[in-house]
C-alpha cells in the first residue's frame, strides 16, 4: 500500500509491504520511502514502535498518538513531529505563513469554547485578521484568517462548544 | 487528626496534600466530573464530588465547597493558588462556617486582592508605587472616558484587571488606536476567569525586571521577609520561569526591598503566605506592583534555597503556631533554584493548548531535581482548566551549576500523548541571555517574535524518516483493522493508540495475514 505523509511541511511518498513477522510483536516491512527501498523490522512498545533499520541496525524509539483522523503525533525522544496520511491539505505549522488561494477552511486548533465571533458572512476580512476567539484552558486565542478575502460562512456561534478540526470559518 | 480540605486542583493540590501527610494531618480532596482520576484524587486520604467539569459549577462552587468540608469534617481548607484562593468571599464563607481558611483574614483578602485599593496601602506605608490610574473603570465607562485616562496614564501602558492574576485578563497597549479593543479583551477575559470584569491602566516602565518578595505572617506579629525571586522571563504577562536569587539585585536592595514588602504587610496586618511583587527599573529603583495574598506557583524556588517548608508554615500559621524562623534563614539564600512551569502547549505552534491523553510520563530524577506535578499516565489533561501539568525545580551551588543541571533535567522529561512546553525550555537555557541573566519582562516576547515560529527543537533527517516510517505503518494498520471488519477479535491494532486508549496492542501475524488473503 502507498500513503502520502505531509510532514514538516513537504509531502513524502512511503509503500509498505509486510514480508512476515518478526517475534510475537513484531513484524519485518519492505519500506520505499521516496524512491529509496529499504528494509524495516517493527516491534510494538507499549507506546507505538520501535524501527530497527536492517541494513545498519539503527533503531528509533518512537511514540504514536492519533490527535485527529488521519493526524499523528510521533514523539522521538526529543522531538515531536506531526504527520498527516492520505487526505486533507496540510495545515502549514511554523515556518512563517505559506501563501495560500482560494477558499481556506479555518478550524479549531484545539477542543475549546467560542466565546467571540468576529465577523459575519459577507464581511471583507484582511490577512491575520482576527475571525474567531476560542477559549481554551483558561487563554483566550484569537484565530486569524489566512488570507485576505470575503467570509463565506461561519459556522459556529458564541458559546459552541468545540472539538478539533472544527470547521469555524471559511473565507473564500 | 485535623482534617484539611484543598480546595484546588492538579500540581498545588498535591502539593498540600504532601504538605498535611508532612505534618501528620488529613488531606481531603475535591473535584469535578473529567477530575474523577486525577493525581490529587488519588493521593489524598478522601475526595469529594463538587459538580461539572466547568470551573464555575466545581472549583469556583462556594457553596459546594463548603458543604464538602462540613460533610467530610475538615475544619481547615488551604485554597492553593488560582480559583477562590484570592476570593474574600470564600474566605468569609468558610469563616461563617467555622472552617478555618489558610490565608489572610477576609477583609485583608479583599483590601490586598483589589489592585488599586493595594496600590494605596503601599502609598500608605511609604513604598513607591507603578504610576498608573487611581481607581478601575466604571462598566459603563465610555470609550472616550477610556481614552482620556490613558492619555494621562501615558503610553506605552498595560490594561490590568483588578481581580487579576497569573498574567490573565492583562494588555499592554502602545498607542491609542489599540486601546479601546484591548479594554475590551481584557475585561471580558477578567469577568471569565475572576467573575469581575473591572479594569484600571498602569504605566508600562520600560524594560523591567520582575522581582517579588515572598513573606510569611503569623498571628502573634511577626512578619517574616525571603530572599526574593526573579521572575522576568514572562510570556505574554504570564511567568514561565522563576528564580532565586536574583541576579540583578545587589544585598542591600535586597535588604531594602525586603523591608518595603514587610511594612507593607504589617500595615495590612497581613496573616499567613503572600508575596509582594515589585518591579525594578533599568536605573535599579523598584516600585510596589501588587501583592498576592496566597500561595504563588513559584514557591517552590525559596523553598530550594532556604530550606523552609512554605506550605507547611501555611498550615502551622492558620492553626495559630508562632513563626520561630531565624530572620537569616529566611533572607539568605544558600545557592541558586531555577524552575520551569511545564505547560500542556505546542511551543511550535505558538503555544496552542495541548489538550488530551498523557499515555506515558518520564519524570528526571538525581540530585538537586524537584519535579511538582498534577498528572500522571493515563490521565486525560482536561480543556477546562489552566494548562500548566507540572513544574520543574532545580537547585544547584551556583547560577551556573543550577541552569546545567536544569538542561540536563530537561533532557530527562518525556511526555507522550500531548505536546509540551519541554522543546522549548530546552532551547530557553541555552540561549545566552539566559545564561548571562541579561533579561527583563519584554526578553520572551520580543525572542519569540524575532523566531516567527522557527521550531524550538529540529528534528534531524533520521528522525524524519523514522516518523515518517511509523505514520505510514499506523496508517497501514488501520487500513487492515478496517479491512478486517470492527468485532473481529485482535484487529484493533492502532485504534489502541488513539487518545480514547492507553494500552496499545498490536496483532502483526492477523494484519499480515489478511494483506497476504487481499493479494491473493
């Protein structure tokens, strides 16, 4: 099976391929990540995987956590990254804003409260112009737009609740 | 054996607990609905249900709070920090119902708790105060109204509510045009975490340092001053790291300072812990800014460096002890403490709340190392409530010793399951500023903003590949969960990663046998 993974902000193409198992919790993979083949053996910790390179025996200890469908958190022990498999667009983290056309789909970041809605639809709204205030963990964070343009629809109102990859906002 | 009810949450919750088991008293806990298993419920020796997950209908439930007392037979309640700490209603509720409250007596709470009635006191008692308005607005002060104290006020200037505390329901404002908006902000952010939504103006020194001194009051008269904190590094108003000593602060400004901060408090007639925050301009003259009349965050710092058990004391004061600390003691600091609040926040994302499951929690260890924390694995951080999950703690002989042993910490702290503010303490005590001490209050924000986002800790090309690996194999897996139909016993495979769970289990010979079936 071929996935596309959209990590640190580029697209990577990776096939897997079971080639049988490898202990009772394990399981040995023909891996072709971008082009290159490569032969992995995984053992399941009790946090996600440990992968174990064959050709040079280099493991990684590395923690899987499914924050959104299709979103992954993978925690190495110093570094956390976000991955998403097959689907939605990338949502560009750090880096500074990417240009972006089109209609944008704002979501919210994290479950929380809407306590403000900034504007209504037909509004003209400027880049980084505030859109939507929710609340979480006591903060107030104001979610800007990601591009200048006319808001299509808001779909949420003061005092929803919201979970994750809530749609808030789309401007158009 | 007295019991004490503590009515607070997460890390200080259990630090009080530890702090009765210390003293050989009860430690009753309470909590609400998405707080049924959490650490503090745990450790204490009973725990009482006081209403939903929303702040307001649990922890912010005077009422529930003390008929949970009553019905437990507490007759202390410690209200930690946060909450209805600085709350002089609760304090007076919990006095009518013949509970005592750990902390000042409830007119005290309301005298030092109002901002501007604070800065009075300290006018009073001779101590220069941050020139700013006399009195907060009116609700239904007009925009113009607004706009002509804060021309008098002077820009650039910070929005403050009088309730405030922990940097919430504050603005900094540099000129006019922002100002109305950031009253606006700032009040509806004050009435949502202190029930009161009043707001006053203060002028904004320019590139101050932040350096408080924590105190002792016991009822017979003595009021004991500490050797100060710093706590400068601030992000958007809210501390991140602490310290002490300061090392800005030369002895006899310490000495002075400390002196300021207790004629303060005995003119108040303070009772029990608080600290009195000052800020100290570049020319090294400090100016009274506000007084917390409970227990801070960041009492963990003097308690490295004195040797004195802050919470303890608390308890000790409000059953009516004589505080018997050596003056000295308290004032001089033996080497150097340095700690870090741990927040569940994507430092890469510019500090976006983590929410969610912590499914596996390493925790440093070794000499000089005090790590207060208010989660444990499998416990699901809640959105309701302040985001901080633990505070890390270092001492060492010196400055220098501490910020190594403080890396080396930091290097040792795993959290698996949500993001945190690790990666970017990590990269907080290498940069040379912090290592020369060479801050104020604006140092974070204006290095953050200089970052715009860059990652706090870059994976290196390995580590990518390994991620990018393990996120096709999990997607993979829940391919052939899916294939292999939902019931189907051993084909849960990634579904045991996501958040609802937190024992993983894997089922590779089914997985590959049923790709094996498919291909065929």
């Amino acid at each position: 099976m071929t996935f596309e993974v959209e990590i640190q902000g580029r697209t990577r193409t990776v096939s897997i391929e079971s080639v049988g198992a490898a202990g009772p919790e394990g399981g040995r993979f023909r891996v072709v990540l971008d082009g290159v083949p490569r032969s992995v053996c995984a053992r399941a910790t009790d946090l996600g995987l440990l992968l174990t390179d064959e050709r040079d025996g280099r493991t990684s200890d590395v923690a899987v956590t499914e924050r959104a469908a299709g979103e992954w958190m993978l925690q190495l022990p110093h570094v956390a990254l976000t991955a998403v498999v097959d689907g939605r667009r990338f949502r560009r983290r750090g880096g500074g804003p990417a240009p972006v056309a089109g209609e944008q789909r704002v979501t919210a970041p994290m479950p929380g409260r809407v306590v403000r809605v900034l504007v209504k639809v037909g509004d003209e709204v400027a880049l980084r112009q505030g859109l939507v205030v929710v609340e979480a963990m006591k903060m107030e964070n104001e979610l800007a737009s990601p591009k200048a343009g006319r808001v299509k629809e808001v779909a949420v109102t003061e005092g929803t609740s919201v979970e994750s990859g809530r749609l808030l906002v789309i401007v158009e | 054996m007295p019991k004490v009810l503590i009515a607070n949450r997460g890390e200080i919750a259990v630090r009080v607990i530890r702090a009765c088991r210390d003293l050989g008293l009860g430690a009753v806990a309470i909590y609400s609905d998405c707080d049924r298993n959490a650490l503090h419920v745990r450790l204490a020796d009973e725990a009482w249900h006081v209403g939903p997950s929303s702040a307001r209908e649990s922890y912010l439930r005077i009422d529930a709070i003390v008929d949970a007392a009553k019905r437990s037979g507490a007759t202390l309640v410690h209200p930690g920090y946060g909450f209805l700490a600085e709350n002089a209603t609760f304090a007076r509720a919990c006095a009518d119902a013949g509970l005592t409250f750990v902390g000042p007596r409830p007119e005290v709470v309301a005298l030092m708790g109002s901002k501007t009635a604070a800065r009075e006191a300290a006018l009073k008692a001779g101590v220069p105060v941050v020139p700013g308005s006399a009195a907060p607005f009116a609700a239904d002060a007009s925009d113009a109204a607004i706009i002509k104290e804060a021309d008098r006020v002077g820009y650039p200037l910070v929005v403050k509510a009088v309730a405030g505390g922990g940097g919430k329901g504050m603005r900094t404002v540099a000129s006019r045009e922002a100002l109305v908006n950031a009253v606006r902000t700032a009040r509806s952010e004050a009435q949502s975490s202190f029930g009161d939504a009043a707001v006053y103006l203060e002028r904004r020194l320019i590139e101050p340092r932040h350096i408080e001194i924590q105190l002792l009051a016991d009822e017979h008269g003595t009021v004991l001053p500490f050797v100060e904190r710093e706590c400068s590094i601030q992000r958007r108003h809210q501390k991140v790291v602490e310290e002490s000593p300061s090392m800005a602060l030369p002895p006899a400004t310490r000495l002075e300072m400390a002196a300021a901060a207790a004629r303060v408090a005995k003119a108040a007639g303070y009772t029990n812990a608080g600290t009195i925050e000052f800020l100290l301009d570049r020319d090294g003259r400090f100016y009274f800014l506000e007084m917390n009349t409970r227990l801070q965050v960041e009492h963990p710092v003097t308690e490295l460096v004195t040797g004195i058990d802050l919470v303890q004391w608390q308890l000790r004061i409000a059953q009516g002890d004589r505080l018997d600390v050596a003056p000295e003691q308290a004032l001089t600091p033996r080497g150097h403490a340095i700690e870090c609040r741990i927040y569940a926040e994507d430092p890469d994302t510019g500090f976006l709340p983590s929410p969610g499951l912590v499914r596996a929690l390493s925790v440093p260890g070794g000499p000089g190392v005090r790590d207060d924390r208010g989660v444990a694995a499998g416990f699901e951080i809640p959105v309701f409530y302040d985001s901080m999950i633990a505070k890390l703690a270092v001492w060492g002989q010196t400055r220098t010793d501490a910020v190594a042993r403080l890396a080396r910490a930091l290097d040792e702290y795993r959290v698996v399951g949500v993001k945190t503010t690790v990666p970017f303490f990590q990269w907080l005590v290498r940069q040379p500023a912090f290592l020369d001490g060479a801050f104020d209050t604006t140092y974070l924000d204006r290095v953050l903003a200089d970052r715009r986002g860059r990652p706090f800790v870059e994976p290196t090309s390995a580590d990518e590949d390994a991620a990018t690996i393990t996120a096709a194999l999990a997607a993979w897996f829940r391919a052939h969960r899916a294939a292999a139909g939902r019931n189907e016993v051993g084909t849960r495979f990634f579904d045991d990663l996501s958040e609802n769970e937190s024992r993983p289990r894997f089922n590779w010979r089914r997985a590959a046998r049923t790709e094996a079936l498919r291909s065929s």
